[in-house]
C-alpha cells in the first residue's frame, strides 16, 4: 500500500471506530473524552521552547515539524540513514502500527512529520540519535510518526524527547515502529516533559527478529492526560525485550501504561520493570498483557509493577495479564502499591542519615532502581536529573 | 567514666514485654559478650540501644558516654558513636554501598562538627578501611546489601562499622552465616578497632567466635535477664552445658 492509500484506509478507520470510551475494556481506566471532544487545529507555528542537546545527532520537530535549522545529523556513518518521514518514505509503514486503534489511525492519516532512522546491517552505531519534540503552540494536535530501522547485526540508540512550554494546552499523538532485524539491537528511550496542561499518547510498536534485542525506557514526568501503548512482537528465536519505566505525577495527572508482549516463537525473554511515584491526586494505570503463543516454549517473562503513594489522593490501577498457551515456560508479575520500607529507613538511621534525608534517599533508589539497566551513560545522567528535580519538589 | 550504663532496662515489643531488667555497664575499651537461648531478648536489647522505635522502653535507663539517650532518635544515637551491626542487614535496592557509605559517613561527620569529605577524601578512607576488613569491589559498588550472601552482608556491617569508627560497637550475631575464613577476617576486623576509647558488646551463640574476639566479660541472658556475668571461660562450660539449667531454674 503507498502511503495515500494507508492515509485514507486509516481516516476511514477511525471515522468508523472513533475514540475508545471507558466501556472499552482497554480503556477502562482512562478517559478520554477531554481529547475527544476538543477540536485541535493543525495550523502551525515555531516552537519557542528550551532543550539541551544530549548528542552530536539531533533532530528536532518544533509544534510537529522538522526544524533542519535547530537538527543537526549530517556526519553519519557510512549508509546511515536519518531524515524526515516525509522525504523518506518505507513500505514498511503502517505495517505494526495497527489501524484498529483510533490513536494509531488517526495518527497515520494525519501524521505531519517524524524521524526516519534506517541502520544498515552490521553498522554499530556509537553515537545516540537524539529525537526532540517541542510543543508550545495552543490547542493543536501533533500528530508525529516515528519509524526507526535496525538491520541485520546493527546496532542504534535513540533517545525520544518530548518537551512542552509550561501550561500550554495540545495534544501529542504519536506512533513510532521500530524493526530490529535479525542480531540487531535498538536501545530506545523516551522521555516525556510534556506540558502539565496537555494530552499526550504515543503507540509505540516493535518487531523482533532472530536473537533481536530491544531497550526501552520510559519516562513520564509531563501531561494531564496520557498513555503509552508499549507492544512488542518476539518474533525470531532467542529474542529479548526490555520495557522498563518509571512515571512521576502530581496533581491531578492522569497516566496510563499499557504494555502487550506477544512472544510468537521459542527462547525469548521479555524483562518489564515499571514503577510509580503518586503525589497529590494523581492517578496511574499500568497493564502489563504477556502473550505466550502455543509454539513459544521455553519463554522467559518477568513483569513487575511497583508503587510509591506519597499522598491519600493518589491513586493506582495494576493489572496483570498472562496468556499463557505453550507448556514450558517461566513466567512471573508482580504488582505493589505501598509506602516506603520502615526497615530500611531504620537501617539508614542507624547509620547515621536522619529521616528526612533517609526518605529521599529510599524515595529516589525506588525510582533508580528503573535505570539499572540503562546502558546510554547520557541517557542515564540525564534522566537522573531529571528524577532527582522532580523529588526535590514532591511531600517528601 | 562508663561508655554504656543500662539499669534496670524493661522493654517491650507489640505491648509484650521482652527485657525485664537489664543491668550492664561497658567501659572503654571492654569487650563484652552476650550469648543466651533463642528468643531471650538480645536483638531486643541491641535495637533498644540502637532507638527502633518498635521497641519501647519501659523502665529503667541507659547512659552513652554520661548521657540519657531517651530523647535521642537512631540517627543521633548513631552520630554520637553508636553503630548496631545487624543480625539480619536490610538490603537496599537502588542504592549504591558506596553513595549510603558516603552519605553516612558524611552525617556522622556532620553531626560531630566535622568537615564533609570529598569524593577524593572519601575514596582515601574506603582504602584505608579495606586493610581492616578486606571487602570486594564489587559488593561496594552494588546496591546495598542486594543479592548479597548471607556472609557478605556481615562483613559488610563490619566494614561500616569501620567507617563510622564508633565508641561502641553491637554486633549481633555476626559470625552466624559466615565460613572460618570470613569468620576470621571479620574478627581481625574487629580486633583492628579494639582500642582503649573503644567498647563491644558482642552477641553471640557459639564459642568459636569468642577464640577470637576474645572478650573480657561474659553474660548470659535468658528470658529478659542476665542471669549470670563471668570471663571469658563462662562461654566455655555454656558451650558444653548449654542453657537448660538457666531455664530450668528461671522456669522453676
Ligand atoms: N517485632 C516483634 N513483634 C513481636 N514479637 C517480637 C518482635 N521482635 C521480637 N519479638 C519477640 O521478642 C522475643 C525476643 O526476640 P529477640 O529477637 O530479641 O531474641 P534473640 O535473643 O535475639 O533470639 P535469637 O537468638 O533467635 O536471635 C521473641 O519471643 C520474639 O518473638
Ligand atoms: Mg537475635
């Protein structure tokens, strides 16, 4: 299908479907009603908003559009390539990203731009790919459609931002495919500093080919309103998948995580660590779906959700969900929602660290603890900062 | 002057009573060995010295260094030169043995109106400190006491204990889970510390310790009590005797 085609079958998807209610057991939890039934513009405007370049390769989409000014990605190494969807359009997209979604279709009919990264085989990229998207102009949706390739024995980092001016209200919809190829490796982060007035979703949707291995982190500081769908599909032997995350909120921010992981084929793992810190009235949802089809033997699934209420306001819906057909597997959730650990606070004490210090210290290791498997040192600095203001803040 | 002075100490644990009247005095430079029956209140007595808060103190008074420390929280008991080494050490996910050394180190430091020590300053002291109790890297750089074997979660308390440079050491249990050789190196860890200003108190269940921290008093505690005190032979004939007619006469 070319891209006008796939434009037009997924309009007419989503005029047919239309946006999910909480009647939807999908979206039991999560109303989104405030997005649909505001009317967004899509007329467009500069971004005046501040970021810091975390690489030499940097793109950026201001309000949805590729700025080439504020980019900067023209040293590459050799058959790398990284551009503006537009120009360099793949038959592959639209391929994962699956219409039945009114996000998803909306996003493929409407999508005003996006990163294009496609790494040839055996091409290990050193360099992370630094993807910012700013937003400040009001009441608009920006509809960004990311599609990032990693061939045969390659390997690439990409680090998704998205940062909004304070108080703006829009609504971020995005889609990003990625495909790793067989031997191939994507080490993905998404950060998301969206503004506390907007409404942010992405659907973000992997295939995994033979001894694959995909990365992500996520990490949800911004909107009023959001959710990630996370969906890998293990579709090679030897595969694994890494989804960890970590969503700080406040006030009246509502954030909803769902994760599905199809293992299709045998000897895959799938590792997901997502933890939660709730301030005020602040509410999350996490629903970690694990799909073991029946050939899938010998799977290695481990799920967990933990979270910290800092507030009797704050509020969280967990979920688990294993579908498990194949025989020989191991496969293991859990799920927690609590306070901190008194032994531990004691045990500080003991040692000399007062109270206060000690609840910041267990309050920022609970978080932390999401970034143990972060292998981007600038990543991980990064996001450490962007924790530790974020606590600084927080009734701790 | 003494460095502890417990009298007459009562303690009780979820409204039951545990200690039921403790009488012992440490002055500096003692080492002093508690052992006594499962369950008669010695990890009740460390963690009521160390100020858990779910023990509560009943009756009776405790002196550190000629001061009551009722009104002292765990931390301030811990700035002023106390430090318990666990029985069962928490472990710690997410933060570094290093960065909760440091920080540690720092707020006793801190507290006594010390300078902080710098990243270089620090990493001069964790050296020094490994020639007392020799201690892998790695379980320094990972998360405190998180996947740690039940042996080096001891000689990590011991290596805290050497970075706090308390006045008075309680180290409860520390040789249990520990092979001859750990056994060992945390013992001249301990007797590297023994110093004139310095007191112990060391609870523990077997002898084979006490051949090396060799103690200068030993008691015996048994439900609550200490129902007797002697040398460092009393551990000897309890290690062939046991404690039956302790309990027996306690019972009786
Ligand atoms: N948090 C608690 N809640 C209820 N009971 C407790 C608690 N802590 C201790 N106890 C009880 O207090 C008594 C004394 O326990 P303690 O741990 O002090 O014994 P111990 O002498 O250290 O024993 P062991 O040699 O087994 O370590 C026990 O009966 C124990 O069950
Ligand atoms: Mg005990």
């Amino acid at each position: 299908m070319d891209l006008k085609d796939l434009r037009e079958k997924a309009a007419a998807d989503f005029k047919a479907n239309g946006f999910p209610t909480t009647k939807d057991e999908q979206w039991r939890f999560t109303d989104v009603s405030r997005v649909a039934n505001t009317e967004f513009s899509t007329e467009w405007t500069a971004a005046s908003v501040d970021f810091e370049p975390l690489s030499k390769i940097v793109l950026v989409f201001e309000n949805g559009k590729l700025s080439r000014k504020k980019s900067s990605f023209d040293e590459l190494p050799k058959g790398v390539c990284i551009g503006s969807i537009l120009d360099l359009v793949d038959p592959r997209i639209g391929t994962l990203a699956d219409s039945q979604s009114a996000f998803v279709s909306s996003n493929t009919a409407c999508f005003s731009d996006g990163a294009f990264i496609e790494v040839p085989e055996g091409v290990q990229m050193d360099t992370p790919i630094h993807l910012v998207y700013l937003a400040d102009a009001e009441g608009v949706a920006l509809h960004l459609r990311n599609f990032i390739s990693a061939g045969k024995g390659s390997a690439v980092t990409v680090i998704e931002e998205y940062i909004g001016q304070e108080n703006a209200t829009y609504w971020t919809n995005a889609v990003t495919e990625v495909f790793v190829a067989d031997e191939g490796s994507v080490d993905h982060y998404k950060v998301q500093c969206e503004s506390a007035s907007s409404f942010h979703f992405q659907t973000l949707e992997t295939h995994l080919g033979t001894n694959a291995i995909f990365s992500n982190h996520t990490v949800t500081l911004g909107s009023v309103l959001g959710r990630n769908d996370i969906r890998g599909k293990l579709a090679g032997e030897g595969g694994e998948a890494i989804c960890n995350g970590l969503y700080l909120l406040k006030d009246k921010q509502h954030f909803d995580t769902h994760i599905f992981m199809d293992h299709a084929v045998p000897k895959c793992n799938s590792h997901e660590l997502y933890k939660g810190i709730l301030d005020d009235k602040a509410w999350a949802v996490f629903c970690g779906r694990i799909l073991v089809q029946k050939d899938a033997q010998e799977t290695d699934a481990i799920q967990s959700n933990a979270n910290l209420l800092l507030s009797r306001g704050a509020k969280v819906n967990t979920l688990p969900q294993l579908e498990i057909y194949a025989d020989d597997v191991k496969c293991t959730h859990g799920a927690t929602i609590g306070e901190l650990n008194e032994t531990a606070l004691y045990y500080l004490q003991t040692r000399g660290i007062d109270p206060i210090k000690g609840h910041a210290m267990l309050t920022f290791a609970f978080a932390n603890e999401v970034l143990d498997e972060v292998k981007c040192k600038t990543a991980k600095t990064y996001i450490e900062g962007l924790v530790h203001d974020w606590l600084e803040n927080a009734s701790i | 002057m003494a460095l502890i002075e417990i009298k007459d100490l009562h303690a009780s644990v979820a409204d039951k009573p545990i200690l039921k009247g403790i009488n012992l005095t440490i002055k500096p430079g003692e080492v002093h060995a508690i052992m006594g029956p499962n369950g008669s209140g010695k990890s009740t007595l460390s963690n009521v010295l160390a100020g858990n808060e779910a023990y509560v103190k009943t009756a009776g008074q405790v002196l550190f260094d000629g001061k009551d420390i009722d009104d002292l929280a765990a931390h301030e008991r811990a700035c002023a030169g106390m430090f318990l080494a666990f029985q069962y050490p928490v472990e710690i996910a997410g933060i570094s043995n290093m960065y909760f050394l440091k920080a540690a180190v720092n707020a006793v430091r801190k507290y006594q109106g010390k300078d902080q020590l710098d990243a270089m300053e620090f990493l001069d002291l964790i050296e020094e400190k490994k020639k007392v109790v020799q201690i892998r890297d790695d379980l320094l750089a990972r998360a405190v006491n998180s996947g740690f074997s039940g042996g080096e979660k001891k000689r990590n308390e011991i290596f805290q204990m050497a970075m706090l440079e308390p006045k008075l050491g309680i180290l409860d249990e520390t040789d249990s889970g520990l092979d001859i050789d750990a056994l060992r190196v945390v013992a001249d860890g301990v007797n590297a510390l023994r110093s004139p200003d310095r007191g112990f108190l060391v609870i523990t269940h077997y002898q084979r310790l006490l051949d090396y921290i060799v103690p200068d008093f030993v008691h015996v505690l048994v439900d609550g009590q200490i129902v007797k005190s002697g040398g460092k032979e009393l551990a000897l004939s309890l290690e062939d005797e046991g404690y039956a007619s302790w309990v027996e006469e306690k019972g009786a």
